[in-house]
C-alpha cells in the first residue's frame, strides 16, 4: 500500500476545475466529478505501478506517471504524480487534457 500525498498546487487544481464544471456544466456534474476524482486518487493507494509513464517523466527524478480520469467514456484529465520513497505517491497536478504539457516551472 502507498500513503498519497497531494500538493497545494493539485488541490488547487481541483477546486479550479470543479468551479469550472459548476459553473459551465451544472452542479450536479461539479459534485460527481469531485467525488469520483477523489475516489480515482484514493486508488493509487493500492495501484499506482498500473499507471503509464507521462509524456512530462523526465521533470522529475523519480519519473512522473499519469492516471487518466473522466466521467464519461473519454477521459478529460490527468492526474499526475510520481512514486517517492518506495511507499509514497506524491500528486503534483491534475490537468485537463487539452491542457499544453507540464514543463519544470508547473511542478511545485
């Protein structure tokens, strides 16, 4: 098992997309994508490994690594992060997938 840590930074990018949702979907989606976003992170608890590399890997010393999420069929985000220390899984942003990629200045 890993103990998930999230930054400020990916906190804030979920509050950021959450009032994006609420305010151009509708409540409603708003608060399902943010209870099912935080059910996708609880996940990599137990699974992390199962997740690609990210296309951003080499920002990071340990490689980042990438769960896509969505409410739909066609995952809309990223949820970036790397295994540190063998038992922790550090999220360092969540990204919309139309979003340009990270570059070193985005990780906290």
């Amino acid at each position: 098992m890993y103990r998930v840590e999230i930054t400020e930074v990916a906190e804030a990018d979920i509050q950021s997309q959450f009032d994006w949702w609420r305010l151009n979907r509708s409540s409603e989606q708003a608060y399902r994508w943010y209870r099912e976003i935080w059910t996708a992170i609880r996940s990599l608890r137990s699974s992390a490994k199962r997740c690609p590399t990210s296309k951003e890997s080499e920002l990071h010393p340990a490689g980042l690594r990438e769960l896509s999420f969505g409410l739909g069929r066609r995952p809309t985000h990223r949820i970036v992060f790397a295994i540190e220390k063998q038992d922790t899984v550090r999220i360092f942003r969540i990204r919309h997938t139309s979003q340009r990629d990270l570059e070193a200045e985005d990780l906290p």
